[in-house]
C-alpha cells in the first residue's frame, strides 16, 4: 500500500544522505523543499537537476541547535505532507558535548517536530537517527547476539555531556537523546496530525550526489575509502562491520514516509554483508588501474562476527534490496576519481 504524499520537507537536504532522498523523491513525482544553511549549495543542487525544475526548491536555515528557534518558515505557504528530517549536528572537534552535540540534536528535533505539528498538514515525519542510538560498545553477552529496533544504547545523558568523555562516545549519545526526544515528543503530544518513523542505520557509503567541490570535502565514511584509494595509510580499523548504501538508505527513508503500515516503528536498515576497510583496499585495488600495485597493511583487518545486525525487517517491511559492498566501493570510488579528474 502506497500513501505517497504530494509535498516533502527535507532537512539537511545538501548532505550526503539528505541528496539522494531529494532524488529519491523526485523520481517517484512528489515535490520537495529542502532546508540548508547555505543558499549556494540549494541553487547549485536545483542547477544540477533541470529535469526536475518547477519540483525543488529551498529554504535556509541557518541555525537548527538554538532552543528558540522557529522553524515554521519552513512551511510556509505551502501544504507540506511528509517531512525527513536528517539534519543533526556532526563533529568530533568539540571542547563541550553537551552544548556541542548533544543539545543542537535534540533541539533540531523538537522544532521540527513543533513546526510540523503547527502546519496541521504534515502525516507523517521520518528521522533520520542512527545505530549509534543502538549500539553498546560495552556489550559482552550472550555469546553472539542480534541488534534489533528494539536495543538503545545504554549510556546515560550525564555520561554524553561529561567533559572527559570522548566526541566519539558523546555524538553516540546525542543520536539517542534526540530520537528519544522526537518519541518522547509524539507520545506528550497525541493530538498532533503524524505519526513516526526512525531509521538507525549504520556506516553509509556510495557515491554522491550533492555539491562537493572536491575530494577533500566528502563526508567522513567516504572520505575513509577515498584514503584508501589514495594508498595513504594505516587503513582504519571498523568500529562495527554493518553499513548501508546510500542509495538503500534514501530509499528506505521514501518507503517509511509513503508506507502506512510503518508508522509507529524503528528499524534498522543494514546490509546482511559485513565489511572491513581491508576489504574495501581490495576492492579499490581489483577495480581500479590507479590503485594497483600498492601494498597494503591488511593487520587488524579481521571482520567482526562476535554480533549481528537485524536488517531484514527493514527490507522485509519497506521492500528494500541491499547493493553489495563491491557496488557500492566501486561506485563511490568511480565517481569521485571522475571528479577529481575534473
């Protein structure tokens, strides 16, 4: 069953992630407005799109951490009836977690969340959270065990803000604290028009489709395997072996928003594949002329099978057919080599 709404809004819709939703919608003939902090990038993705004219267009928001901020200009004067909202606060330079990372996220949610509430015409809003807000890094038992949309990660706000606690750990957090605040937000509010969706995914590669001006501008999981295909080393160490293409992702994002049956739920969308930044080397190498005759440190390549990932519910219930890792590698690397190029 197909509830396929007229217009989306689409936050964070120049990033990596937020792009292929933008196309991912456009394909499927639904209308899209995009936010963004810089006008630039929105002009440059409509520019970059002319078979779409008429179909996008952008507003700029600059500024998604503020507790007072107002979001409602994002609606206006249209009837939006679907919002994804992927835009959240990415860094692992931070001197202050909490006012760094933590409390951006959950402030971006809540306003967005209060604005779509407010337009009285939104059915549906898809988050964009993460497997961060799953995984316990800490996890020893049972022997093997499956993440499911049920797991949150255990840690506690007070362990995420502490000063002394790593960026790594404290962006882990604020995934968490900012999902828990867009369920808290349905479940204190009953009389809104929408329901939820969450989509937790974990590392996200493949090739991109929103303005980059160079290679030295892709975002962190790419940029990892473009490190790769450039031979430099050591070759990072996985702290998980699950992942997503992003091609997957932006449709697994489109089938929540326009699938009734998923309302109300979390998933999980992963590849039943695994992978290890070793066999992405390989990969990058076998393809690729550039590449070859590198050697290449494969020591703590080893790929995690101490735990699993449910991933199939995702593709089970929104229809999703994962790429392999060698599609997506090949595919990234192929389209950042031709951009390099020039």
């Amino acid at each position: 069953m197909d509830n396929s709404p007229s217009y989306v809004l689409v936050t964070g819709a120049t990033g990596f992630i937020g792009a292929h939703i933008v196309d991912c919608l456009l394909g499927r003939g639904i209308r899209v407005r995009g936010t963004t902090r810089s006008a630039a990038k929105g002009a440059s993705m409509i520019a970059a799109r002319p078979q779409h004219a008429g179909r996008l267009d952008f507003v700029q928001i600059s500024d998604f951490s503020s507790p007072d901020i107002d979001l409602s200009g994002a609606f206006a004067g249209i009837d939006i009836n679907g919002v994804v909202h992927v835009a959240s606060p990415f860094t692992y330079d931070t001197l202050d977690n909490e006012k760094e990372l933590i409390l951006p996220a959950i402030n971006g949610v809540r306003a967005m969340l209060a604005a779509a509430a407010a337009s009285k015409t939104v059915k549906r809003v898809v988050l964009t959270s993460s497997f961060a807000a799953v995984l316990d890094a800490n996890r020893k038992a049972p022997l093997y065990f499956t993440y499911t949309g049920v797991d949150w990660n255990p840690l506690t706000y007070e362990e995420a803000a502490d000063l002394n606690t790593s960026a790594v750990i404290a962006y882990r957090g604020s995934k968490k604290f900012a999902e828990l605040a867009a369920w808290d937000f349905l479940r204190n509010n009953p009389e809104v028009g929408f329901d939820l969706v969450t989509l937790c995914p974990p590392m996200t590669f493949g090739p991109v489709v929103h303005p980059v001006p160079s290679a030295n501008s892709l975002n962190d999981s790419n940029a990892m395997l473009w490190r790769i295909a450039e031979g430099k080393e050591p070759l990072p160490v996985a702290r998980v072996p699950f992942w997503i293409d992003v091609r997957d992702l932006a449709q697994a994002h489109v089938e929540a928003l326009v699938r009734p049956e998923a309302g109300g739920k979390r998933y999980i969308p992963a590849s039943p594949e695994r992978f290890s930044y070793g066999l992405a080397a390989e990969i990058i190498r076998d393809g690729f002329e550039f590449a070859r005759g590198r050697e290449v440190d494969l020591t703590g390549q080893v790929i995690d099978q101490s735990h699993g990932v449910d991933g199939e519910t995702a593709a089970r219930e929104l229809g999703l057919r994962y790429r392999t890792f060698r599609e997506t590698v090949v595919d990234m690397v192929g389209r950042v080599a031709a951009m390099s190029r020039g």
